[in-house]
C-alpha cells in the first residue's frame, strides 16, 4: 500500500489551472497593493509633517521591515501546518491580515488628530508603531497570495500567475497613489494646522481601508485551496511532510542555491527603493517646489506631486508586467536585469531634473524595474522548491526584503549627512544600488525542484 501510495505521489503533477481561478487568487493583491501605496508614497510626508528631523527620518522606517522579518517567517510556518475546512491554509492567514491593516490605516493617518503636538515624542511614536502594525499586517495579508501560486499553479503557468499578481498590484499602487491629488482636485483639504495630517491623505487611507477588505472577500469566497492529500500527491511530498518539525535554520543550510543568490540581487534592489520612500517627497520638493518646509503649501503639493510620480511608476509596472509574462523562461535573467538597469538611470535622473513632468520619465522607468522585482524573484524560487515547507521558505525569503530596508535606514544616519543632508543625493545612491542588483542578476542560476533533488543526491553520493 506505501508502495503504491509513493508511486502515486511521484508521477502527479500540478493540474492546468483556469484563468478565472488565476485572477481571482490574486485578486486581493489589488487591496493589499492600495495599502502599501498609500504607505510608501505617504511616510516620508506624514512623519516630516509630524515634525521630524530629516535627518533621523530612517529611525521611522526601521521598524516595519524588523517586524516583518521575524513574523513572515512565523506566517509561512504555521500555515503550511494550517488546514481549515471551510477556509483552507493560507486564507485564515489573509483574513486576519487584512482586518488588523484596515484598522490601522485608519488610525495612521490621524497621528497628528490626538493633541500631541507638532514634533511632540508621543505622536511620533505613535505614528512609528502605527506604520510597524500596518506593515506587518499588510504582509500577513499578502504573502498568502504568493503562498497559493506557489501552492496551485503549475511551471508552465507560474511566470503568467505573477505576472498577474504584478498588474493587479500596480494597478491598486496607481489608484492609491493618486488619492490625494484628486481628492485635492475635488475640494478636499490638502493642508492642516502644522503637525496634522491633511484631510486628502485621511480620506485616501479611509478609501484604501473599505477597497482592501472588498478585494480580500473576492479571493475568500472564490478560490478554494487544495486539501492537504491533494496537495501532497500534486507537490509529490507525503501529508506528513508540512507537519514535521524542522527548524528554519535547518531549513536555510536546506535551501536551494538560488534563494541566496536572488537574495543578492534583492539586496541591492530593496535599498534603493527604501530611499525613495524615505526621501522621495523632500527630494521633488526640494528640487521643483524648492522648499524643505513640511508645513508649507509648497511641500503638500510636492506630497501630492510625489503620489502622482508614484501613479505613473506603477502604470509602467502594470504595462511591463504584461510584457514580462510573455518572456520565455530561458529569458527570465536577461529581462530581470534589463528591468533593474533601467530602473537605476531612472533613479540617477532624478538628481537632476528640476521640472514636474520631466520626472515622469524618471518614475515611468522606476516603474519597470519595480515590475521586475514584483515577478522574477518568486518566479524562480517557486520553481525551485519543492511543495514541501512552501510557506516557511517564502517567509524566510520576505528577509530578502526587510534585512536591506533595514540596513539602508540605519546607514541613512551616516549616510545623509555625509551627503550633505540631501535628499535628491540619497536617490543617486538608489541609482548605484539598482545598478548593482542589474549586474548581480548575472550570479542567479535557475533551476527546478527536481533539478535541485537531483544535485543533493549527486553530492551525497559522492560524499
């Protein structure tokens, strides 16, 4: 009977999904994307209008990504040991995500609301814990979509199933991203008494918060995962395999070589997209509105501008994701890199345009490479790994991305002043670390599960 049972489970393979199932799998990446806009386009305003120092603003975006690093993990953990019935494994995961974040996107914005005072301690921290939880409970909402890929699609279908998740999340990126400009537009106040949050970003965390959990219900209600025996036999483990205990340091001396060597190119890419959040508002400010003053209408303006530049970039996203699902595997380290060499000359060229639609150009390219690292990255590792520890090696893998947005806001201490406390300076730096990621592409070999199966045995044998 185990005979028969292992031979089953080695020759099934992962069934040819619809593409209706595709899209609707993905679909609350669309919400989930709205908050992380909203968030990346908005913390460098929200904390310089609370009064902070600029040059200890990487304190603030210290947090999220150190949270993040120890709760992926513990995410990705759990729910490869999850199963409920009536909601599957990694679904719980997204709903409690997802309610934690709308609660705090309604309650970020308003750090200023409270009476603390402008630069006051206690509405700084408070907006530091609140931007912490929104963050971590965005990532609990939306590594369960890329745990579902990596779980249902199969190879062939893999690189069209990220593709999708990139267009739907840029999609969300450029309504979030423009919230505020419109919401300007149509009389809603972009000002506010100094250390308070102008009503434009209110409302938009307000609209992002109710867009979040209507996308998150579509996949709840429309996608239904596999059984725990169904997933064993199409992955090829046992069902006992998820639920041994394995350390994750054991896990990591077990990972596949091109999880760290993609880790490396994330490295670089994820420092340089942390100081365009960190510095992109002072930076269009400083060099179009020609003001550092956060209370300034000017500078609100340049916040608005910035949401705009952060719409166009996820426009090019959207576009060059439907160009990247058409490239063959073959061609997937060729357009990754292409993809982040294009994204450092739009980062270099923003030190030196001062016009506003100038800059488009420089987000429209921006925009391509944050195409790339949305699809390749996962692209790889998924088809590298075998359906066992799934959600535990992603989780570990989300380290790719917080451990540089970390390094990069601590080095931001030193680096800024040294700089000259320039932000337009900053985002040259951003353009160096995009330019290093472009080159490190070269060091990634792709490879499939079996491939990966096949060498261990190989080394064991001749052990």
């Amino acid at each position: 009977m185990d005979n028969e049972k292992n031979t089953v489970v080695k020759t099934a393979t992962l069934p040819k999904l619809p593409i209706s199932t595709i899209w609707m799998m993905s679909f609350g990446f669309l919400g989930v994307q709205m908050a992380f806009a909203l968030q990346s386009s908005n913390m460098g305003r929200i904390f310089q209008t609370l009064g902070a120092d600029p040059t200890k603003l990487g304190f603030f975006f210290i947090l999220p990504p150190l949270a993040g690093m120890v709760v992926q993990p513990i995410v990705g953990y759990y729910s490869d040991r999850t199963w409920m019935p009536k909601l599957g494994r990694r679904i719980p995961y997204l709903l409690v995500g997802a309610v934690v974040a709308v609660i705090v996107m309604c309650l970020l914005p308003n750090s200023g609301s409270f009476g603390f005072g402008a630069g006051s301690v206690t509405a700084l921290m408070f907006g530091a814990i609140a931007i912490m939880f929104m963050d971590v409970s965005s990532n609990v909402a939306m590594q369960p979509f890329k745990m579902m890929v990596g779980d249902m699609v199969n190879e062939d279908q893999k690189g069209f199933a990220y593709s999708i998740q990139s267009f739907l999340s840029n999609t969300g990126a450029v309504l979030a991203s423009i919230f505020p400009f419109v919401l300007t537009i149509i009389g809603v106040s972009n000002v506010a008494p100094n250390g308070v949050i102008p009503q434009s970003v209110v409302v938009s965390f307000y609209v992002g918060a109710i867009i979040l959990i209507i996308c998150s219900l579509f996949t709840v209600f429309k996608v239904k995962e596999y059984t725990p025996e169904q997933y064993a036999i199409y992955h090829g483990i046992t069902e006992e395999a998820n639920t041994e205990k394995v350390s994750m340091i054991t896990l990591l001396k077990k990972a596949p070589k091109v999880f760290w060597t993609i880790t490396l190119v994330q490295f670089f890419c994820w420092m340089g997209f942390q100081y365009l959040w960190t510095y992109g508002t002072g930076a269009v400010a400083f060099n179009v509105w020609h003001t550092t003053d956060a209370a300034s209408a000017g500078f609100q303006s340049a916040g608005n501008w910035f949401g705009i530049l952060s719409a166009v970039q996820s426009v090019a996203a959207v576009i060059w994701s439907l160009v990247l699902s058409k490239v063959h595997n073959d061609k997937h380290k060729l357009a990754y890199s292409l993809s982040l060499f294009l994204g450092a000359i739009g980062f270099g060229t923003i030190f030196f345009i001062h016009g506003q639609m100038a800059l488009i150009v420089s987000f429209t390219l921006i925009g391509i490479a944050w195409a790339g690292m949305m699809a390749f990255p996962f692209i790889m590792l998924t088809n590298a790994l075998s359906g066992s520890h799934m959600g535990t090696y992603l989780g570990l893998f989300n380290g790719s991305i917080c451990l540089p947005q970390i390094v990069a806001s601590i080095a931001s201490f030193s680096l800024f002043p040294l700089l000259g406390s320039s932000m337009p300076k900053m985002l040259m730096v951003s353009a160096i670390m995009l330019l290093f990621g472009a080159v490190s592409v070269m060091v990634i070999k792709e490879t499939s599960a079996e491939a990966e199966e096949a060498e261990k045995e190989i080394a064991e044998e001749n052990k």
